[in-house]
C-alpha cells in the first residue's frame, strides 16, 4: 500500500523514513486505509510544527488528526485503532488478557529490547558491543517464546491479522537486519529463532507493512551519518 | 433480563445471563502480588477498590522473591503482578487498562480515543522523565542530587500546566491518570524528606499541590495508603540502593 500523499488535509504524521517509531504510526494509517500527509523532519533539527503539536517532548512521532495532536508512537497506535474503529481490521485484540499481554510485551520492548539495540547502531561506548548483542539475543529469544504462545499456530502475533504487537516489534526489523549486516552478525535465524524468522517474512511482505519498511542499503548509509552526529541525536537543535 | 441460548446434543437450553454472569463473578479470584512500599502496586489497590473488586493481597519481600512470584512474572520478576483467574499479569500500568477493560463501574479511561490517548501520554511521561529524577533525586546528594532535582522539577512544571483549572485530571472525578500519577501525592513528599530534598515546591507548583490535597482526601484513597512511618523507615535504608522493585 503506498504512502497516500495530498488528502484533505485532516490527518498529518510528523516523522522521519528512518524512524521505527514513526513506522509503527505508518503500519497502523496503513491497516486503517487513512490517507495521510506525511511531513518529513529534517535530522537534527525541530520543525516549529513539531515544537507546537509536541511542546512537551518535541519528538516524532506526532498524528495530527483535525486540531487534535497525539504523540508517543504507541499511543498513537491505540488512538489510531480506536478513532478508526470501523475502517478495517482491529489492531488490538478483544480481550482484555490478550490486550494486557500485548501491552506487557511493548513495555519490554521499548524499554528493555530496544535500548542495547540503539546503543549499538549509535556506536556508544557505554558497555562492549559483545553484551549489547547478548542482550538483543537474549531478548530475541524471549520475543520466539512469546510468538509461540501469543499466536497460537497462526501467521503473526496478532493471529491472522498483523496487531498491535506485531506492528511494535515489528518496526523495528529494518534496525535489527542493518546491524546484522554491519556487525557481521545473526540475530533472527530459522535455527536460534524459527517462529520469528517465519513471522517476519510474513510480516515484511504485508501490504500495510512493505512500502514503509526502509531498505536495508539505505538505513546502512544512514546509520552511519547517525553515528558520525551522535551529538545531534542525542540533542536535536 | 437478556438471555443467553446454548445448544447441545440434547437440544436448545435457555440459560438466564444474569445468573449465569453473577455464578462466574463469584468464582472470579484476583490476587494481587505486592510490596507494602510500591507505588506501583499502589496503583492497582486504587483501581480495585474504586472499582469495588474483592481481591486477595499477598505481600511479597522483594529482598527474597518467592518461587511463585518468579513464575507469575518471569521476565521482570517484580511485583505487582495481577492474578485474575489464574492469568498472571504485569507491569502496573498494563495491569491499570487490564482491570479497567474488565471490570466496568467506576470506569477510569474516557470514553473518547483523543482523551484516552491524552491521559495516555501524561501517564507515560511521568514514568519516563519524573519518576526515576526523583528516585534519583531521593538516594543521591550534592551536584547529583542537583541534577535530579532539576529534572524532576522540569517534568513537574509541565504537570502543573496539565492540572491547572481542574479538580481531578480525570476533571470532575479520579480518572486513570490520577490513579497513573499518584504515587506523586504519597511517594515525592516522602522520597523529599529522605533525601532532604524539595520537588513540589507549593509556591512554584500551587495546582498540584491542590491536586494532591483533594486526591488524598478521598476515602478509598486515603484508606489502603501504607504507613507513612514505616515508608520513611523504608526508604532510608534503600537511599543508596539501586531501585528494587
């Protein structure tokens, strides 16, 4: 499904091509088929649209829905699946348990997963690459166990359709391969992690999914002017 | 009174749903595991009791876990975990959604997804940028102290500008973000005298300082607080230990 560009004008996403975050809001508009500006930040620096419909963290992703602004990625995908509830698929799922496990999984990911995973794209030195890989690893392996009991048998993690989970986890997968091909290194493999290397085939090749996944050659090339700036990653002016 | 119809190999049974719901609410069985002095198992006491849910509370020494405990939440091993029915969950504010998507009076989340999402964000950016400056802030001193402090201030100035003009953030009544956000009434002014420290300085800060006045005014609130004594006893031997929760 393509990016829809001009529409009346009254959904907006603030965001960038590279970001995870901002891919995970782009899956959801996707699954919904809500056409969409998409107004592309310039790195390292904030748009004064960005400053106004995110004072408090001044951080992509924003959905710009009419004169409402909503922000934090995740947040933005539950607003998404609830604001468009009778255009397409439910994101998340029906029931509270599965909602809850759903949710509980995002929290790892965001704040256990991810951060080893950033540090080594971003080449801090703040512990040997080799633990940082170790983490992703470990996590990964936790994430095949999840799949295996969340799925039940079936194509993603929100069953036949791809869901909250699976959009969370899943924009990250651009990341994990770049780092795979710039350290030399497996981390989804059919022998450590079957489930998910099958999950992730289906999961790149969805029509909500393939045409905001960046490409591989292209993240490379921009992870390393990441690390050539970290500074302005860290700080964005 | 709507009925439910089930058909089996002997025909069509009328069942009435409002027994059949009433016979499953009592064998519904929640148990919660917790530490005295968590705010985050806070959190759930205050969603169930305004919710009116009976649950069994089982104190945990999270300085020697029990077994159970390290099954119920493998992967963080921390309490508070949820058990409805035999599922465990975790993470307090997951668990804050679960027991709101479940149990229906008292209804914490707005109804609409702009308000929900709002309540959301604020939820989130107290855990993310003020609960670990002002952990920090409690069990550190001088330029580091500083530092924290600042932080903490930062994110409390931005709360100030949530709460401003209304009574509850959740307006007229406690919502979700009150119950996401409450440790703040309880925990900082304690965290503060630990540390011999000033976040929620009443001058700079007057809407959340009568926030929290009218929060721990309420009954159901005020009622399941722990000790206030036995928190400050607490938090001084933790003032140079990592979080433990």
């Amino acid at each position: 499904m393509a990016e829809k560009k001009n529409s009346n004008g009254e959904v907006k996403l603030l965001g960038a091509w590279p970001s995870p975050f901002v891919i995970r809001a782009r899956i959801a508009l996707n699954i919904k088929s809500v056409e969409y500006d998409f107004i592309e930040e310039t790195f390292g620096k904030r748009s004064q649209l960005l400053l106004k419909s995110n004072p408090v963290n001044k951080q992509i992703p924003v959905l710009i829905h009419g004169h409402k602004c909503i922000a934090e990625s995740m947040i933005i995908v539950q607003y998404i699946h609830e604001a468009w509830s009778s255009s397409g698929p439910p994101i998340l799922p029906s029931l509270p348990y599965d909602r809850a496990i759903a949710r509980f999984w995002l929290t790892y990911i965001d704040d256990k997963w991810f951060p080893p995973l950033k540090s080594i794209v971003l080449g801090l030195d703040t512990e040997p690459i080799e633990e940082k890989l170790e983490k992703v690893r470990e996590g990964l392996v936790l994430l095949e166990d999840a799949f295996n009991k969340i799925s039940k048998g079936k194509d993603f993690f929100g069953g036949d359709q791809i869901g909250y989970l699976d959009i969370g986890f899943g924009s990250f997968l651009a990341w994990l391969k770049t780092v795979e091909v710039t350290e030399g290194v497996s981390l989804v493999h059919e022998t450590t992690t079957p489930a998910l290397a099958k999950w992730l085939q289906k999961f790149c090749a969805h029509d909500a999914v393939k045409d905001v996944l960046p490409p591989i050659d292209k993240l490379i090339a921009f992870s390393k002017m990441l690390r050539a700036n970290v500074d302005l990653v860290i700080n964005p002016k | 009174m709507s009925y439910m119809i089930v058909k089996d190999e002997k025909g069509i049974i009328e069942v009435k749903w409002q027994i059949w719901r009433k016979t499953m609410e009592r064998r519904e069985d929640v148990k919660l595991f917790n530490f005295h002095a968590s705010p985050f198992g806070q959190r759930v006491i205050w969603a169930l009791k305004l919710k009116g849910v009976d649950y069994e509370c089982i104190e945990e020494d999270i300085f020697n876990k029990s077994n159970l405990l390290l099954e119920l939440n493998p992967v963080h091993k921390k309490v508070p975990v949820l058990v409805h029915c035999n599922k465990p969950i975790a993470e307090s504010l997951v668990i804050l959604e679960y027991i709101d998507e479940t149990w229906k009076q008292y209804p914490l989340m707005p109804q609409n997804p702009y308000q929900r999402a709002h309540a959301r964000f604020w939820a989130n950016f107290a855990e993310h940028k003020l609960l670990d400056a002002a952990w920090m802030a409690m069990r550190s001193s001088g330029e580091e102290q500083e530092k924290a402090v600042n932080e903490a201030r930062e994110a409390v100035e931005k709360i100030e500008e949530e709460i401003k003009g209304k009574r509850f953030f959740g307006r007229d009544n406690i919502g979700f973000l009150d119950i996401a956000i409450g440790w703040i009434s309880y925990w900082i002014p304690v965290w503060e005298e630990v540390g011999s420290m000033k976040i929620l300085d009443p001058l700079k800060f007057p809407a959340i300082n009568a926030w929290i006045t009218n929060f721990l005014s309420h009954p159901t609130i005020n009622d399941t607080l722990p000790q206030r004594d036995n928190m400050i006893v607490y938090y001084h031997s933790r003032r140079k230990e990592v979080s433990p929760f």
